[in-house]
C-alpha cells in the first residue's frame, strides 16, 4: 500500500517516468501483487496516451501466469483511454479464460498449529485467522502460529477465490467466504477438541474487515474479534450493523496505523463502538502504515487478553 501511495503521489504531480520507475523497482519485492503492479503500469502509461505500449505490461502479466477478469480491464476507468484498441479487448477475453481455468483448479485450504499442551477441561482455545487479499495461508502463518505455544489451535484459512496473481487469494465475495469458514470451522472442531465458548475470528487488512463483518452479522458466534490493519475504505455497513444492535456480546480489538489509509474509518468505528457501551480496545500505532507491527506478538497477547476477558 505504501508503494501504490507513493506512485500514484508522482503520477499526479506530473512526474508519469518516476512512477514507473518506482512501480518497476518494486515489483520483484511484492510477488503476490505482480498482477497488479503490471495492471497499474498499463494504467498509468494510458493516462499519457501512450496508447499501443500501455497494453504490454498486461501481456507480461499473462505471460507470468497472471490472470484477470475480463470487466477488470475493459470496465477500469483509468484504462478508458483505450477502449477502442483491438489488442486490449483481444487481451481481455484471453485473461478471462485465464482467469476462469485459474478459478476451476482452485480449492480452499487450511493450515493451522497445535499447541503441544494438553487441552483443559472443555477443550482448547481457536484463532480463527483470515489472510489479507492478495496473499495466502502460507505467507500469513509466521504471524500468528506462535500463539500455539500459549496454548492456542491457530488456524489459517486460505480463500478459495483467486486473485490476479499466481498463489495470491482474496475475500471480496462475502458469501463465498462464510461458506467456506463454514467447512473450515468443522474441519478443525472435528480434528481436535475445541472450546467453542473462546473461539476468536482475526484477520488482516480485507481478511480483518470480513472477520469484522461476520462476526457484526452474527454469522458465526465467536467470543471477540481482532483486526489487524482492516481495510475500510467505505465502512457503511459496519456502522449500520452496530447501529442496529450487533455486537453485543462481542469484543473487539482493533490495531491500526497512524499512516494507514483506513485510520480514521477505525477511529470512527471505535467511537461508535464506544458509544453504544460495547467492549472495544483501537490500538493505534505511531508510524506504521497498512502492515503488521514490529510487536506482533506481544501485541496478540494483549489482544486475546482482552477479548477473552
């Protein structure tokens, strides 16, 4: 996020070469947004007119084993400058297929840790935690799978919804999503014993914002709710579930950054959630952006604490 901010910032100042530039140095550090990095290099080379050359970035794309639905390009604004080209909508229906191959092999997945602990009496404890879109199960365990070692069954659900990039999964269809968690729940309730009275939905960034959603919706009955850096670039519905009474009798602890886009969404979220008497905690961290803290686990510590109180 912190790279996008800063192309589009020398985009609209003018300076079009030094965004690509910067786009181009990136892109080997982000693999999981590979797609997207190519996608908004076409974007920002038709915003110049360059308009036989801003559809090569796509065909590298494709040729990297990226993918896209056929309304994400023909139906991007930024893109409009090139409607008209033959070659973009030769592209667009080759990336539609693409896209729907990639979609068809894809399943939902699900990694998690065991504590090496005995469960208590009624069984242990479950963080139930969702990746961030465009990322997966593998690269989100590192920040979570410690706490098995404090007695919890840590679980990673990987979406089954495909994102542009190879190996890069989100959580944009609601549905789609508890269907899934659905099945994952069981499959976890039925490898192991657990205490269906402290279960515990998390997430980052978009999988911080469903774990919120679901848990506002009562979609599942988890004991609290922690977000990492949720991504609320519109937060209406949030609002308007716990204007209507949900959350009751859920906790939720909210990490956000001070440069993160989303800052003033969770402030505003968390002064509702204040305001109706619920039982909410915003952990603002000075300097971070839309990422995890440096203290992530002392920081998940604090937050099952409270939580689970």
């Amino acid at each position: 996020m912190d790279v996008v901010g800063d192309v589009r910032a020398l985009a609209d100042k003018g300076d079009v070469p030094a965004a690509l530039r910067l786009l181009a140095e990136q892109r080997e550090a982000y693999p999981r947004h590979l797609g997207l990095s190519y996608l908004m290099e076409s974007e920002l080379r038709a915003a110049t007119g360059e308009r036989e050359t801003a559809v090569v970035p796509l065909e590298r794309a494709l040729a990297a084993g990226c993918c896209y639905k056929k309304e994400w390009l023909v139906a991007n604004k930024r893109l409009a400058p090139l409607a008209d080209l033959p070659a973009l909508r030769d592209l667009a229906e080759r990336a539609q297929r693409a896209y729907d191959e990639a979609a068809a092999s894809a399943k939902p997945s699900l990694m998690f840790a065991m504590p090496d602990t005995l469960p208590d009496a009624f069984g242990y404890p479950l963080l139930m935690v969702l990746h961030g879109n465009n990322s997966n199960a593998k690269v989100t365990a590192p920040q979570w799978s410690a706490m098995a070692d404090r007695g919890w069954v840590v679980a990673i659900p990987q979406s089954g919804e495909i994102g542009p990039t190879p190996d890069a999964f989100t959580w944009n269809d609601m549905d789609r999503a508890a269907s899934e968690l659905d099945m994952q729940f069981d499959r976890v309730k039925r490898a192991t014993e657990i205490d269906t009275s402290r279960i515990v939905l998390a997430g980052f960034s978009q999988g911080a914002t469903v774990a919120l959603l679901l848990a506002f919706r009562k979609r599942f009955t988890v004991r609290g709710v922690i977000a990492l850096a949720p991504w609320m670039p519109n937060s209406r519905e949030m609002r308007t579930l716990v204007e209507g009474g949900a959350g009751k009798v859920l906790r939720t602890y909210v990490v956000i950054g001070e440069r993160d886009a989303s800052l003033q969404s969770a402030r505003e979220l968390d002064a509702l959630l204040q305001s109706k008497g619920l039982r909410a905690t915003l952990d603002e961290r000075t300097g971070l952006g839309h990422d995890y803290p440096s203290d992530m686990d002392e920081t998940l510590v604090r937050a099952l604490a409270f939580v689970t109180k």
